[in-house]
C-alpha cells in the first residue's frame, strides 16, 4: 500500500517555501506533513511534486494507492474515512481533491497524464482536517498543531525528568526527550503544551510560554523570551524574543531582535538586533505578496511578519517591514526598511538590489551547511539553479541593464 503526497495548486500559495520541497515537507506543529502520515500510518510516503523536484522527491507506484493531498494533515476522522474507501472514490472539500484511492493500473495512467473516468467523488465537507492554504497558516493553524503533535509523539512514553534548577508551571504537559538539556529556564505549559527534542539546548535564563516545540539539536540562547505557538525545527539556534513563529530547520536567529507572526525557512540567519514589525502601526489588514497573482493581496490578519526563504539572512540593525517576503538565498541589509517584497537571489536593501551572483549563493550555502555538518549535493545545486531561472522576472532591476 502507498501514501503518495501530491502537490495541489496550492502549492504557488506558499512560494517562496515551496521553491525547494514539496508542501508536505512543510513543518507545522512539532512535525512536518509528511512525517504526519508517516507516524500516523506506519507508511513511507512517496511524492508527487514539481519536475524538477522530482529526482530528490520520487513517486513510488503500488497495487492500492492513496493519493493525498500534500496540503492536508492527518486527522483521526480522516483517516477513518480513508479505510472505508473503495477503488475509484475521490474524496473532495469543495472542488479540490482531498485523497483518491487509485489502484496500479489508475495511478499508472495518472502519472502519464492519461484521463481516469471511472472515478466518483464524494463531499467531505464536514470532517475535520487541518490544512494549509496560505503562507500565514504556517503560523495561524502552528498551536492546533503543536497539540496534535505532542499527543502523538508522546502517547504512552515517560519524559525525562527535568532538573530542580528549573522553574515549571504545568509539568503535567511538558516532555523532554532523551539527551535534552534544560537548566535555569522557566517554563509555562498551562496555555499550551511544551516538547523539549532530543539533544536540545535551553540555555539559562530563557523564559518559554506554550505551545512551544523545539526539534532535535535546536538551542534556545540565554534570556530568549519565546511566545507561543512558536516551533524551531531541528538544528535552529534562536535567542532574543519570538512571538507565534515557525523556524522550519536549521535557521539561526541567535541574538536579540524581535519576531513575530512569522515563517523562516531552512539555512537562514537574521543577523544580531534584526526586527520584524508584525502590526501596522494603522492597525489595518495586512496585505502579503503573492505569487500566482503577482501583487499584494489582502491577509485578512492584523498581525502578519515576516516570510523569508531559504538560504536567506539579514544583516545586524535590518529592518523588516509588516508583511514582508522574502525569496530563496537572499542577502539583505543597510538602514532603513527595504521593500516588502524582495526577489530570490537578491543581494542589498532600502538603498537598492543587485543580484546575487549564482556561484557565489553556492558557495555561500555550502558554508552554511558545513556549519551543520550537511553538504550542498548536485541535485541541490541543479533545484537551486532552477530557481535562479524562475525567478529572474521577478528581479525586476536586471530588465534596466
């Protein structure tokens, strides 16, 4: 039996994060999507995703598949629903397709892109299933999420015990796994749960409200002061204040500056006393760049941060304007708020951009990576430069030279 995660037309909703993965590999709560179903069905699950993704993401075809859409997080309603599906059944929200149970010969003519008929599709509209539209649900839908996580990943397990120099509100909702390392923190898990991820460091000092998520190896700096719902993914080391954020993995934000409302992709770093604004200070709906669409669109959220790609970073005393996105291996810095939206492989700030010449953002990952012990491998490099080419329209100041 396969699980197959496929990217819907949502997918262009959450660019710039969707650049270098799948939806599924989008960290919402303690675990991505696709570590969901991994961990709910017992199941590896393959992917279908954009053609250039495709050699680091493969489609692995059985006799019974259930596609799935990558958008969408298992529920226990859902997943009941999935077992009593006979070949051909579509579930649906609307007109968008939710799972479909293909069998080998169906999902065959799928992937050629031959026409399926024998399909039939039912509404799903009332069961209840966590799902990501737009790029602020990362963080809107991050405590729901966090909740669900915890449960799963700790039903029936013992936590490790955490020290005396601590002080805890709430230690009925807060786990640490094997190898953790908390001392001098103070923590409050009765708004939300608390999941301290093997080998993690909590530095003394740091003050923590719930839901709040740490992965494997992230480091809280001293006197970090963390909101909830607020997740680091494995890898992250974090200092200063963060305010209902998602760090998706091995992103640094490890000295003071304040952020919120907010999503960072992987291999970034927000440079010391960088700050987002996550309010206008009109108090008015924030409006966030688009990429479909190519424009600024109206959020329907007063507070919206900041969205910045991977392989990005910031340099010391930068200024992010509310509702600000950033593209894939951007370098930004100088006085003075740059633009709200800011191109992939843009190289400057409020004064102007250059690009980011293509050798030199390789170069610049590989060191990033190395600091972690990770290597930039060719099918990394090949994505990347697929992106370098998708994205040239965007940087609108090379059409001038």
């Amino acid at each position: 039996m396969n699980i197959i995660l496929f990217d819907s037309e949502v997918r262009g909703e959450l660019l710039p994060f969707t650049y270098l993965r799948p939806v599924c590999e989008l960290r919402v709560g303690i675990l991505t999507i696709r570590e969901k179903w991994e961990r709910r069905t017992g199941i590896k699950p393959a992917f279908i995703t954009q053609d250039y993704l495709a050699g680091k993401y493969p489609i692995e075809t059985g006799s019974v598949n259930y596609l799935v859409n990558g958008s969408v997080c298992p529920s226990d309603q859902l997943l009941k629903l999935m077992e009593e599906m006979e070949f051909g059944q579509v579930y649906l929200q609307g007109d968008e397709l939710i799972v479909a149970k293909l069998d080998g010969d169906q999902i065959d003519r799928l992937v050629r892109d031959e026409d399926i008929s024998e399909l039939s599709g039912i509404d799903i509209a009332d069961t209840s299933f966590l799902k990501i539209n737009h790029l602020w649900d990362i963080f809107a839908l991050n405590g729901q999420a966090i909740e669900e996580d915890f449960q799963l990943l700790t039903a029936g397990r013992q936590s490790e015990p955490l020290s005396d120099t601590n002080r805890v509100l709430g230690a009925e909702h807060i786990f640490v796994e094997k190898g953790a390392n908390v001392e001098f923190a103070t923590i409050n898990a009765t708004l939300g749960p608390v999941y301290i991820g093997q080998d993690a460091l909590i530095m003394e000092g740091c003050l923590i409200r719930g839901p709040f998520a740490m992965g494997r190896e992230s480091v809280l700096k001293m006197g970090a002061k963390i909101y909830g719902p607020t997740t680091l993914g494995p890898g992250c080391k974090v200092g200063g204040e963060v305010n209902n954020s998602v760090f998706l993995a091995n992103a640094n934000k490890s000295h003071d500056g304040y952020l919120g409302n907010s999503v960072i992709g992987e291999w970034c770093n927000i440079g010391a006393d960088t700050n987002c604004s996550n309010l206008k200070n009109t108090y008015e709906e924030v409006k966030l760049w688009n990429y479909p669409k190519q424009r600024f669109l109206p959020t329907g959220r007063q507070f919206c941060g900041l969205f910045m790609g991977d392989y990005s970073r910031s340099g010391i005393n930068t200024m992010f304007n509310t509702g600000t996105v950033v593209g894939i291996s951007a370098n930004i810095y100088g006085e003075g708020f740059p633009r709200n939206f800011i191109p992939s492989f843009a190289w400057g700030g409020a004064s102007g951009f250059q690009t980011f010449r293509l050798e030199k953002a390789f170069e610049s990952a590989e060191r990033i990576m190395q600091r972690r012990n990770q290597i930039l491998e060719i099918q990394d490099r090949l994505i990347l430069l697929r992106v370098y080419e998708e994205s040239a329209p965007f940087r609108v100041w090379e059409k001038r030279v």
